[in-house]
C-alpha cells in the first residue's frame, strides 16, 4: 500500500484515509480498486438476500395451501 494510507478501525467497519500531502495517482487506483471489490461484494450480498426473499416468499406459498 501506497504511504498515503492509514488504516483506521471502527465498530462498524474499516476506514481509510487518505492523507492529502501525499495523495498521488496511484494512492487514487488503489482506492478506486477497492471500491470496485466492495462493490462485487455489495452485488453478491444483494442477490443473496433477494434469494433468501424469493424462497421466503414460496415457503409462505407453500404453507398457505395447507
């Protein structure tokens, strides 16, 4: 990781910061890069849950005909 980085922990999740002074391109690639890789991860997550929605849905289908 670029010297332009501090990594910080909070209760909620991870938080980097850029510090100005030594913000250069390439500190911006790596930072778009893991935006991209959060991105797939909020993408798997959401279709995780509208699987978990769906067979909800059916269960609640299948338990109504009973």
């Amino acid at each position: 990781m670029s010297s332009a980085w501090n990594s910080a922990k909070t209760d909620n999740c991870d938080v980097d910061v850029v510090e100005e002074e030594s913000f250069t391109s390439a500190s911006a690639h790596v930072l778009i890069g893991e935006i991209i890789v959060c991105n797939r991860h909020l993408e798997k997550i959401k279709e995780n849950i509208n699987d978990v929605q769906q067979k909800t849905k059916n269960v609640i289908d299948v338990l109504g005909r009973i």
